[in-house]
C-alpha cells in the first residue's frame, strides 16, 4: 500500500507540473499583437514634413503619411503613404534592411546599374541594409513595411 501511495502523490506531482507549469509561464509570455486595421486602410496616418527627404527627392511632390504599427527590441512594423514621388538613394542608402508588401499603388525601383523592378499590390519584397537606387512611387502609394532595429 506505500508503494501504491507513492506512486499516486509522484503521478499528482507530475500532472501539477505538467499541467499548471507552462500555464504559468504562458503568463508571462508577451500577447500577439493585431495591427490597427484602419491604419492599413490609410485612415489617421501622420504626416512627415515635406522637408524631411527633400535631399533625396528627384520628382513629383513628397507629401507623406506614416504610422508605427507595432516596435519591438528587433523589428518595427509601419504604414507607409506618399503622392506620386521619385527618390534617388545613391546618397542616403537605406540603413536598416525593409521587408515591405504594396498595399496600394506601383512601386519601381531602380537599381543603379539601370535595372528595374515593378510591385503591384499583394506584391512584397526585401529592400537589403544599402540599397542605392531609386524609388518610384505611383498613384496612391502605400505599403506596409518591416523594419530591422539598428
């Protein structure tokens, strides 16, 4: 009968850890977080001063909207707005590496050897840390874009 209840008190002792142990810890663990809808939309964006890239800015007008989704210790994810503009980065490479999806509009980039490429909305890519060329936004552009923290 020892045996038997020592058995049962090691088996209760078991199931509580495994049981009650990673519900505990889960606790602690940081939530999921959902982007705001409406921001995607382009709805509440803020505006980036007009001089904020005029160093760089080659065409069209920069009136520019954005929104900080979510900021993390790593990554940054943001909304991105601007009017029919074109960037010229061979003095202001990018920093940090950019995965960005179109949300809307036509993006062109246009590496510094000349060669082109075109994103459509539901289109992504990655912008690797460096990138030198030019940025064609057309139409209503907006993507949704993550950042890698310096």
């Amino acid at each position: 009968m020892q045996h038997s209840r020592m058995f049962n008190l090691k088996f209760i002792c078991l199931a509580c850890f495994y049981f009650f142990v990673p519900y505990s810890l889960a606790a602690d663990s940081p939530a999921p977080v959902r982007l705001d809808q409406d921001k995607i939309a382009g709805l509440d964006l803020t505006a980036i001063p007009p001089d904020a890239y005029i160093d760089i800015l080659e065409a069209g007008e920069l009136n520019m909207r954005v929104a900080t989704l979510f900021e993390g210790a790593e990554l940054r994810v943001s909304i991105f707005e601007s009017t029919p503009a074109i960037t010229n980065h061979r003095t202001r490479p990018t920093d940090v590496d950019e995965f960005v999806y179109v949300l809307s509009g036509k993006l062109i980039l246009t590496e510094p050897n000349g060669t082109s490429h075109e994103y459509l909305p539901g289109d992504s890519l990655v912008l690797p840390i460096g990138y030198r060329g030019t940025w064609e936004m057309q139409g209503n552009y907006r993507e949704l874009v993550v950042l890698m923290q310096k």
